[in-house]
C-alpha cells in the first residue's frame, strides 16, 4: 500500500508545487511523479480492492492537473513529450486493479478503463494546449500594444519636437545675416528651446499614462493651434493668413488632430518649401466636417529633391483612426497644400 500512497503524494505535491512555487520547473516535477506511477503501476501486485480504487481517483486528479500544466508551460517539443509521458502514465494506471480484481474482471473492462483514463489524460493535455495557445495569443496581444505605443510616441515626438527643432535652425541662421539683431534671434532660440523642452517632458508623461490618444487630447486647445501659426508667422518670412474658425465641438481627439495637422504642415513647409511667399492656415466646420487647409507656393523642385520622413504616413493613419480622410500634394499654380476632413 505504500508505494500507492507515496504516488498519490507525489502527484499531489507536483500538482501544487507547479501551480503556485516552481512553475518554471514543471517537467523534473511532472517526470519523477509520472516515472513514479509507471514503476508503481509495473510492480503493483494487488490487492485491487476499494482503497486502492480510493489512492487511485486522488492520484489521478493530480497527475491530470500535472498534465495540464506540462502541455502548457514548457518549450513545445519537450511539451509534447512530457504530455506522452503522462499520457501513458494515467492510461496504464488503471492495471493495478483491473489485474488483481478477485475474481477476475474480463479483459474488455481492463482495457475499456484503461481507455478511459487515457482519454482523460488527453483532454488534460488538450486543455492545457488551448491554454498555451491562450497565452501566445496575449503575449502577441501585449507585443502589439507596446510596438504601437512606441510607434506613437515616435509620431509625438517628430510632431513636436521637430517643429521646434526646426524654428531653432532657422533662427539661428537668420542671426547670422547681416542686419538682423542677434537679441531678437537668440530670443527667439530660447523661446523655441524652452518649448522643445516642453514637448520632451510631455513625451515622458506620455509613457506613464494609458493612452497617448487621451492624453494628448488633454493638453491641447485650440487656442495653441493659433499660437503654433503665431510662432510660425513671427520666424518666417513669408505672409501667414490664418483663418480658423470656432469649430464648435467638445470632443478632445477632434482638436488634437487639428493640432497635428496645423503642425506637421508648417514644420514641412519650414523644412521643405524653401522660401515660400504666402502660407495660408485655414480651420474651418462644414456638414458636420472639421476642415483644415495649410498650403503654400513655395517651390516645388526643393521639395522633390528632398527625402521626406514619415510624418504624413503618420498623420493619416491618425486622422483615418478618426473616420477622416487626409490629402496632401502639389497646388496649383505652385506650391503644396494639405487637406484634412474628422467628422464632428
């Protein structure tokens, strides 16, 4: 009787151990306890009576609950070959009894028992399996999410950073001409430095909220749309008309994309178009439709013979997130223009 009870412990003790304190090392605890029911199961020599149907049920449940988490924790091919392992285990099980009943029991019952038990052992391992397969599904699921945290934050940081990093450029080789007065230009390269600054602090928050959509649509209002066409105006020297237009809406994605677009287009327009004449910023509600609008006429050779980066790209799959649409090319007579349309 007590190698049934030291089997019976075993199974237990695995079953529990690999749940709650040695989930990593589920195999040598799975192996010695199903190598130990097999070597029972070889040299049991009976009786088969009710207490060892008893020690039998327990040491099932437990190597069953073994046989779950062998399908499912390691490395895939010595998975599967721990989950035969067991498999044969819990199927062989059943000889202690059906052997050494008095009197015999007929040779289909042993066998059609001993199906049972494997086939239980099966469904163990399948279950674990679906479990496996349950657990790839998340960490792929996770993999994602943080693959494209960090592709918006990348977004965020060109968005605002660039522009800024951009304005600081131009200033600083407009300090260098003559006739301009270097304290207005190096005024200038501080205010946009204190801003850059600004944007890398709200790039970290970022990476301590949720969700960047939300807290980018915290922060901003229309009212920094205006200042980022503001700032734009007073460190180019082109003619800024902007013309935006109360759009009337209390959803914070809604003016967040206003934000994005506005921005995107006036860093493009200070790294690509040379030195435009007119840049127009326009922010207007039509059937039920935010519309944003920033062209310019600046040359259209300077923009081709340089390689553009990947904010557009961004820009649209943000604006399509929204149900939006966005367009960007070429205006006529000359120049480029960009055009954004987000459902209200």
């Amino acid at each position: 009787m007590f190698p049934l009870v030291l089997a019976t412990a075993v199974a237990a003790l695995a079953a529990l151990g690999n749940a709650f304190w040695w989930s990593r090392r589920v195999l040598p605890s799975a192996t010695v306890a199903f190598g130990l029911s097999l070597g029972v199961t070889a040299t049991y020599r009976g009786p088969g009576d009710n207490a060892v149907a008893g020690w039998l049920l327990v040491e099932t449940v437990g190597a069953l609950c073994v046989l779950v988490q062998v399908a499912r924790r390691p490395p895939v091919r010595p998975a599967v070959a721990g989950a035969a392992f067991g498999i044969a285990a819990l199927g062989s099980a059943p000889l202690r009894i059906g052997l050494w009943l008095t009197p015999p029991s007929p040779v289909w019952e042993v066998v059609a028992v001993c199906a049972v038990w494997t086939l239980l052992a099966a469904a163990a391992a399948g279950v674990g399996a679906y479990l496996r397969s349950l657990d790839r599904r998340r960490e792929r699921s996770v993999a994602a999410a943080r693959r494209e945290q960090r592709l918006r934050l990348a977004r965020d940081l060109h968005d605002w950073l660039a522009h800024e990093m951009t304005g600081i450029v131009l200033a600083a080789q407009a300090g260098q001409l003559d006739g301009t007065d270097p304290v207005r230009a190096l005024g200038q390269i501080e205010e946009a430095g204190v801003r850059g600054l600004a944007a890398m602090d709200r790039a970290l928050r970022l990476l301590r909220t949720a969700t960047a959509d939300q807290a980018a649509a915290q922060t901003v209002t229309m009212a920094e749309v205006a200042a980022v066409v503001e700032r734009f105006a007073e460190t180019s020297g082109a003619e800024v008309t902007c013309e935006i237009a109360d759009i009337g809406t209390q959803r914070p994605e809604v003016v967040a994309t206003v934000h994005r677009v506005v921005l995107e287009s006036l860093t493009n327009v200070r790294r690509h178009a040379g030195d435009p004449g007119t840049v127009l910023v326009a922010v207007a509600e039509a059937d039920g439709e935010v519309v944003v609008e920033v062209s310019d006429d600046g040359d259209q050779r300077r923009r081709r013979s340089r390689r553009g980066g990947t904010g557009l790209a961004g820009l649209a799959e943000w604006v399509s997130a929204l149900d939006g649409t966005l367009t960007a090319g070429p205006a006529r007579p000359r120049g480029w223009a960009v055009r954004a349309t987000v459902p209200l």
